[in-house]
C-alpha cells in the first residue's frame, strides 16, 4: 500500500511556510544589518540619559570624585592634575564654574562615543565586533557605572581615538595634530595619561613600522615621548601633600562655590584628598579590598571574549600584554580597579577596530542574538565588587517600578 501523497504534501515546506532555520537565518541577517543603527541607538540614548541624571547632579553640587577630580588647581603650588582646575578659576566666575566642568566632561564624552561609533560604523557587521564595541567593558561603562564614566582619563582616551579614525581613514598627517594636543592636555589633567604611550606608539608604527616611517611619523613619536617624559618629571617633583589639599579646600571655600559647607567637606574628602596620601597608604588602601577584588577576574575574562572571538594576531596580544604592564601601577595604588579595566580595554579596542579591514576575516562566527545579550547581561563597577547591574537592568527597572507604584496605587489596602 503506498503512502498517500496529501499527507506528505501536507508537511512538506513551502515558499510562504519558511522552515525554523530558514527563519531563524533571516532574523540573523536582519539583526546583522541592523547592528550600526543599534550601536548609534543605544549610545545616543544612553548619552542622552547620562546627560540629564549627570546635570541633576550638578545642580545638587556636584559630586567630590567625579565633579571635584575636575576642580583640583594651584592654591597650593603646582601640583599633578591641578592645570584643568586652574584654567578654569582663572577665566571663570565662581557661579559658572560647574557648569563649565559639566560641558567640558559630557564634551569629551560625546566625541569619545562618536570617535568610537564611527570605528565601528567602518567595521564588519557580525555579532563579536558589535560585542567589542557595546561591551560593558568599553563603550558601555561610562553609561552603566556613570560615577567613574567621566573622568580626566577620557582626555587620553578621546586624543587616542582620534588618532585611530586619522590612522584608519589615512587622513593626512597633520590631521593626527589634534591627538597631540590632547595628549598634552591629558597629561596635565591625570597621570593615566601618560600610560597610555604604548598605544600611541603603537598606532604610529602600526603600519609601516619603525624603520620604514616617515620623519614625520617619526617627530610625532618623538613629541609623545618627549612630553611624556616631562610629565613624568612633574609627577615625581609635585605629588601632592596634605598641606596642599589644605591649600586647594581653603581656595574653594573662598570662591564661594557651595553654601553648604557640608558639601564643600564631601569635596576635600574625595578626589583631592587622594594627593595628600602616600604611595604606602594608596596600596594599604587598595589591599584592603582584597580578597574581595579577586571576584573582577571573571569580569576581566568576560570583557576578553570579543578579542578571543576577532581572533586578535599575536602582534596585538604582546602590544596589548606591554599595555596592561603600563598601567599595572594603577592597580597598586589605585582602588578604582573597574576605572582601570575601562582605560585598558578601551585602549585595546580603539588598536582593533582601527585595523578592522585587515581582521574580518579571521572573525570567528557566533550569533548575533548572542552578541546582543552579551553586551546587555553585565557589567563592570567603577570600584568594589560586581553588582550585577546591566544595561537590561537600567532599562528595566523603570518599567518595574512604574508597574509597582501602579499595583500599589490601584490595591491601597496592600499598603
């Protein structure tokens, strides 16, 4: 007896009843597609955010870490990190002095961000370089931990950027000037700055190497180094003292810039109190955090996977070694450990997307729903532990919070 052939038709797939993979394929293509308009989504939202919460705070006062890093001057005598703070006194009134730091950190943000969204923008639409790009790690971090999202190191790491996109589009050489200002600049603002040399130099020769560079190329290095030398100096002959700290609170008290002299305490107790401390006190500071800190391992091996999945050569895994050795310093004096995972890995991931035509295709294929929850589960705190908070949890937890308060107001009696 055959088998009836209604049946067998009955099943079989059709043009207009596509197969699960087939459908799954499709969504795959769409999502790939859709990668350089989300990136440009999400980032533009989460600044958007940052920029509201961030003049909220501003209005309250400020905050002593992330307003007060920006405020450091001369009061005292020169002292490292104090030029930006100076600038500022010296050419403002009192009463538009934080709102002039407001502009310059959320400036410095968004011409990181869209330094960084245009690398990507010229990058393969896969799943491992939107992971590399969104990651917590990198561009997400300062939107997800806000408090160290806006800190002198983003001097450093815009003029890095910004060398990248002149590299990467084979701009002029005068057009890589702007990086160089910006490296000065950063360097007078934060000795992370001065960190960061290894990737500066790495850009420069990354093409044609030492030998075969051109003067120019070859004077530009020079004037890194040169000035980064000098900072170097100036870190080592004006560290800081607590006569200082003294000296810069007493210079904010006369300005006149908070009323309450409860907030103008908060500021001498944060950022600049970090100058008055010695190296041993610094790294009794950052001990105490452990064994604790030993947690941010996993962090650090999660924030690892857009790199294993690029399949970086060996030439961007010994740069990225002599990199992480650079900032090493950062780690025994500094408590702000996840700070220091942003500076390193956006380091790395402004060298790889700057040579994204040369590794799309040594990019291994992964799905691209799966980079999207990769950059949506995680994230990196500026300092202490993993709290679990993600970019699904901020967007989330409004919405939870609304349909509670709703609950509550339409059930009084729960109350």
């Amino acid at each position: 007896m055959s088998r009836p052939t209604d049946f067998a038709d009955e099943q079989a797939p059709t043009a207009s009843s596509p197969t699960s993979p087939t459908r799954l394929r499709s969504i795959e293509s769409i999502l790939g597609k859709a990668f350089p308009a989300i990136a440009v989504a999400v980032v533009s939202l989460e600044f958007l955010w940052m920029f509201r919460w961030y003049q909220g705070v501003i209005a309250r006062g400020g905050e002593g870490w992330q307003t007060g890093d920006w405020l450091i001057n001369y009061a005292g005598g020169l002292v490292r990190r104090g030029a930006v703070g100076e600038s500022l006194f010296r050419v403002l009134p009192s009463e538009q002095v934080l709102e002039a730091v407001f502009w310059i950190q959320v400036g410095f943000l968004s011409v990181f961000c869209s330094l960084s969204v245009f690398l990507f923008l010229k990058s393969p639409r896969s799943g491992p370089w939107f992971a590399l790009t969104l990651s917590p790690a990198f561009l997400l971090f300062p939107f997800l931990s806000p408090e160290g999202g806006l800190r002198k190191e983003l001097i450093g790491l815009t003029a890095l950027a910004w060398l990248a996109v002149a590299i990467r589009m084979k701009w002029a050489a005068w057009t890589r000037l702007p990086a160089l200002l910006l490296f000065a600049i950063g360097l007078s603002g934060h000795e992370v700055t001065v960190l960061m040399l290894p990737a500066f130099a790495f850009l420069l020769f990354q093409e044609d190497g030492l030998r075969n560079s051109s003067a120019w190329t070859r004077i530009e290095a020079v004037a890194y180094a040169a000035i980064g030398v000098l900072a170097l100096v100036f870190y080592a002959l004006r560290p800081g003292s607590s006569e200082q700290v003294s000296a810069i609170c007493q210079s904010w008290q006369e300005y006149g810039i908070w009323s309450n002299p409860d907030t103008l305490q908060a500021f001498c107790n944060s950022a600049v109190g970090s100058l008055g401390d010695t190296t041993l006190e610094a790294v009794k500071a950052v001990a105490a955090n452990f064994p604790g800190y030993l947690s941010l391992v996993s962090l650090f091996v999660l924030a690892s996977v857009p790199f294993y999945l690029i399949r970086i050569p060996r030439s961007i895994v010994f740069f990225a070694a002599v990199q992480f050795v650079a900032l090493v310093p950062l780690f025994v004096v500094g408590t702000d450990y996840g700070r220091w995972f942003f500076v390193f890995f956006s380091i790395t991931s402004l060298i790889v997307l700057s040579l994204s035509t040369r590794l799309a295709s040594r990019t291994r294929g992964v799905p691209n729903w799966a980079a999207v929850l990769y950059v949506s589960l995680w994230s990196i705190p500026y300092a202490g532990t993993p709290t679990g908070w993600s970019l699904f949890s901020q967007v989330t937890q409004p919405l939870y919070q609304s349909i509670a308060e709703q609950i509550v107001r339409m059930t009084p009696w729960l109350g």
